[in-house]
C-alpha cells in the first residue's frame, strides 16, 4: 500500500499526463526506499527472535516468513515446482515464487518487519484472555466457516471492496482445497460488506515498481492460472451468494460455479480493454456458452456493466433475490439442499463436468499466457497508473 501511494504520489507531482509516467519514476522509487532497509545485523536478529516467539503465528505467517528468508537470502524462487500432491512444499513454493522478483534487500526488510509486528503481538499476549493463543490459525483475508453442511468462504477486505490481494488469491486457493476435503457437502463463496468483490487488487501491480517485470508477469500467471485451475477442480457443489456488485476476476469465475444467487443490488463487470487486459477465468469459453457469442462480447470486450436481472435472463446468475431478503432465502435454500446425499451431488457434478475439465485447464493455460503479455503493454501500464492515482473509476 505504502508503495501504491508512493506511485501514485510520484504520478501526481511529477507528471502532467499519466500516460508518461511508468518508465522514470521507478530509479527514484527505489532509491527512496533503500535508504530505509534493514541491515544484514536487523535480520539476523530478527531470525533469532523467530525462534523465541511465544504464541505459535500460524502457518500462514510462517508460509510468509519462509518466503521472505528464502527471497532475502537466494533471490526469486527458481527451483522446479513440487507435485501437486506434495502439499506443504508447493505450499512453500508458491508463496515463494509469488513474491516474484522482489528485491532481496526489499525482503530483508519485510522479514524484519514482520518479525517485529509478531513480536509486539506475542508481547502484549499476556494482556488476553487465557487459552486465546491456542485458537487455530486463520485466514487473513477471508472468514471460513462451516455448519449445517456448508462450508462458507467469505471475502474479508471490506474496505477495499473485498480487491484479491495476492494474499487472498492464496488463502482462497487453501480454503478450497481445505473445503474440498472436509466434511461439508456445499461450498459457498461470498463477500463481507456491500461489495461481492471489486475483482484484482490493482495494488498487486505496484510490484512492478522493483523491476523485472517480465519476471513478476511470468508468476502472476502461475499463481492465475493454479487459482483458476481450483475452480475447475473443485469436486462439490459450488454456489456463489453474490451480496454486492462483482467485477473482473470475481465475474468471470462464475462461469465455472455450479450456481449463482444474487441480491438484486449487484452488478457484473469485467473491463478488461479498460484496462488494457484480456479475459480470464476460462470466461472466453464460458461465457459465449451461456450468453451467446455477441452478449459475451458486449461484457468482455466492451466492458458493459449488467445489472443482476440482466446477468440473470443472460444465464450467467441462476437466481435474483430482493436485496431485503437475500441472506435469509439464499440460506434458506442452501441448508435445505445440503440435506441432499452428498455422494450423489458429487457423482452428477462429476458427470456433467468432466467432460469439460481438460478443455478448461487448456483454455486457462492459454488466457494466462495471453494476460503474461497484457500485463507488459503501456495499455495495461497505463490504466493501473490511472487508478492508483485516482483518476478513474472502473
Ligand atoms: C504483473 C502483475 C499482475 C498482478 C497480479 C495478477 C493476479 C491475477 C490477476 C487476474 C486478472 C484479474 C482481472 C480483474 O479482476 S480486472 C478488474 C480489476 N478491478 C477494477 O478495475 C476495479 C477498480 N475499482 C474501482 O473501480 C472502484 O474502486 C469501485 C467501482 C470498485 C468502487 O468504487 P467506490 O467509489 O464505491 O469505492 P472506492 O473506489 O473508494 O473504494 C474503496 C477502497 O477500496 C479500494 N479498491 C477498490 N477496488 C480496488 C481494486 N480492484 N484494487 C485496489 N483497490 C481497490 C479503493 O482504492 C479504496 O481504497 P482507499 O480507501 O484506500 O482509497
């Protein structure tokens, strides 16, 4: 966020058109952010308060830290990645690769930033109540919760529209998986606040910032294309309670849910030539299916926003709700559906899906590679720039 502002500071003082601002600011950029790095002395100790924290941070603050030591001491993730069944260690990997081209001096400096911020934490955990510190690990950016056989996955980042930091493409990734093997029979995503989700971070592109970008574009792709592939997967009933309006990324995988609930106060958007970008989500295949070919262009190529009856007569929403009744009908529902035998929900899903699998991991595979390429064009440069300095909405 610090590096969002800083971006879009340097864009607002130093250049009269925005379109002139992505090649130079980025030396200065660097320069400034040098002369606050840790020292090699900071991080050592902070590897040696590490090991004396007293409450256990979780595995997904030590995925983090593991990422930000490896980064630090050898540099962007080049090691081939692990199986997918070899969990903990593409676990590992991913967070790894996902900082991309992070510098190591920039690494050393979030480890150490890190390590405080737990420290302080773990200090003032004499002043909470006893036996908190044994509470499980959580997510950061989402709520997961599960009763009455539904797993729900709620987007967590309500002040900012619930954005897909890179944070939460992973948590959401975990939270599958997880759901995919627990006992629940339905798996709900939603969103906390008035916004179903306001799709990509746009922040997640201030990373470029640090150079390499043909690096960062490379693992921004790996970690869209795995995060989709997790959609296509997913073995259960998976329904979408869409509380608000969803844009980009939250939009197009809807295409690979098995239901769509709607408040009539969302909307569906995905401006993606706005932003000098293509589609994902497999949608360039899903959508021309359920909407016809030239209503999917309407949304994908020229950015037109529906409203959820639209969404829904075009076969993209299964369902529309009055916003005052949404929660309760919508639960209502699901609760009693996931009554159903759990073996056969998962045996029908199977075979009306299978079908599909390979063709959309083929279709994912080649979007991504598409995007790899948006994400480098002054197009796409220019438009992010646009919106972390606040001179457009989407
Ligand atoms: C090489 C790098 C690659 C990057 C990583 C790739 C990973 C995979 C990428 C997958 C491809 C996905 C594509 C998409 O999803 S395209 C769609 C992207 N989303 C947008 O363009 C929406 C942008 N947001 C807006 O237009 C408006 O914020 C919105 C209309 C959603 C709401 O407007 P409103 O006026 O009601 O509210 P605010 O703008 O004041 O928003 C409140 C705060 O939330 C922040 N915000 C909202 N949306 C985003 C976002 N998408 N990214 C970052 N921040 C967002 C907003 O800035 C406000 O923050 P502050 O309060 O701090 O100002």
């Amino acid at each position: 966020v610090a590096m969002a502002h800083l971006v879009a500071g340097l864009a607002r003082c130093w250049c009269p058109s925005p379109l002139q601002v992505i090649n130079f600011p980025v030396v200065q950029l660097h320069m400034s952010l040098m002369a606050m790095r840790a020292s090699q002395k900071d991080f050592e100790n902070a590897m040696n308060q590490v090991k004396l924290l007293k409450k256990d941070p979780g595995n997904e603050v030590k995925l983090k830290l593991y990422a930000l030591y490896k980064q630090a001491t050898e540099g962007p993730c080049n090691t081939p990645k692990p199986g997918v069944f070899d969990l903990i260690s593409k676990a590992k990997w991913d967070t790894w690769s996902a900082l991309g081209s992070l510098p190591k001096e920039t690494a050393r400096q979030n480890y150490v930033d890190l390590v405080s911020s737990l420290s302080s934490s773990s200090k003032s955990s004499g002043q909470v109540e006893p036996g908190a510190d044994r509470k499980p690990p959580g997510y950061e950016t989402l709520v997961v919760t599960s009763e009455d056989g539904i797993t729900k996955i709620m987007l967590n980042r309500p002040t900012k529209k619930n954005a897909m930091n890179r944070q939460m493409y992973h948590e959401i990734m975990l939270a599958l998986e997880a759901a995919s093997k627990d006992d629940s029979r339905i798996t709900v995503i939603t969103g906390n606040g008035d916004y179903y989700s306001s799709g990509n971070d746009l922040t997640n592109f201030t990373d470029m910032a640090s150079g390499k970008v043909e690096e960062l574009a490379k693992n921004s792709a790996i970690l869209l294309r795995n995060f989709v592939g997790c959609f296509i997967d997913f073995p259960k009933p998976l329904v979408a309670v869409v509380n608000g309006p969803a844009v980009g990324i939250s939009v197009t995988t809807l295409g690979l849910f098995d239901a769509v609930y709607s408040t009539d106060r969302a909307t569906f958007h995905t401006p993606f030539s706005h932003l000098g970008q293509s589609p994902e989500g497999c949608s360039s295949y899903t959508f021309p299916r359920i909407m016809s070919p030239s209503k999917a262009t309407e949304m994908l190529i020229f950015g037109k926003k529906l409203t959820a009856r639209e969404a829904c007569a075009q076969g993209l929403v299964t369902e529309v709700f009055p916003d005052s009744t949404f929660q309760k009908e919508v639960w209502t529902r699901l609760k009693a559906y996931a009554k159903l035998p759990p073996n056969a929900m998962r045996i029908s899903k199977e075979v009306i899906r299978n079908k599909e699998k390979e063709k959309l991991h083929a279709i994912n595979a080649e979007e991504c590679s598409v995007l790899q390429e948006r994400w480098l064009s002054d197009e796409c440069m220019n438009a992010v720039m646009n919106f972390l300095s606040r001179k457009a909405k989407l």
